[in-house]
C-alpha cells in the first residue's frame, strides 16, 4: 500500500495493517492519496474506490483475518467463489483491521521470536 498525506510524505506499506498503524502514527495528516496492489496484477489502485473482500479462506498479509483489494467488482466476485470472505467497502476494510491489531500484533510478534530462536539455534 502507499499513503500520501497533504504535507507531501509518503509511507510505503507492505499491508493494510500496516498501513492501519501507519494512518494512527499519522493520526494529525490527512491522506491525500491511499493506493493498494490489486490482489490480481498488483497494480496500484484506489483503495477507496476498490472492491475488498474480508476473511474467507486465503490469512492475510500481516493479518489472520484476510483482506484483499480488486480493482474490479467482478474480480473479487470470483475471488470470493473460490476463497470465500465478504465483499466490503474500504472503510469496512480499515474497520477489520483495527479490529483485528490485537491478535495479529501478538502473532507477528511470536512469528517472529521463533524465526530469531531458529537464526541463533534455540530451542523453541
């Protein structure tokens, strides 16, 4: 995800928890431009203009509880045939991942102290 604020910076996000994180650090800037890849080609779109699907079968980046964005309704339509999930809006989008920053939060952070036992030999 990118995030343009009025003043001109740019955060660069690997997600749309991260971008959530990155928006509340922000909370005195208002976003000028917020774009997502397309889940498909992972072009960048308007995340507020693009069709998102929440859950479903597919964990999400950074996120247990999925949450993908298609440039096309009739994308995430057939994305939700396959993997299930709910068609939302951006704003329903951004509301699951705040709701979801707990959990995924503790998960990340145990995902990775395992990864940094395994690099120094430890024992889980």
């Amino acid at each position: 995800m990118l995030i343009e604020y009025n003043d001109g910076t740019i955060g660069a996000l690997c997600s749309l928890h991260c971008a959530a994180i990155n928006l509340a650090n922000n909370i005195d800037k208002t976003p000028r431009l917020i774009q997502v890849g397309d889940f498909n080609d992972r072009q960048l779109i308007n995340a507020e203009a693009a069709f998102w699907v929440v859950g479903g079968q597919k964990p999400g980046v950074m996120s247990k509880r999925g949450k993908w964005a298609f440039e096309k309704k009739e994308a995430a339509e057939n994305f939700l045939k396959t993997n299930m999930g709910q068609l939302a809006s951006f704003e329903e989008a951004m509301k699951a991942a705040y709701e979801d920053m707990a959990e995924d939060t503790t998960m990340i952070r145990e995902k990775r102290k395992l990864k940094r036992m395994q690099m120094t030999g430890q024992n889980p």
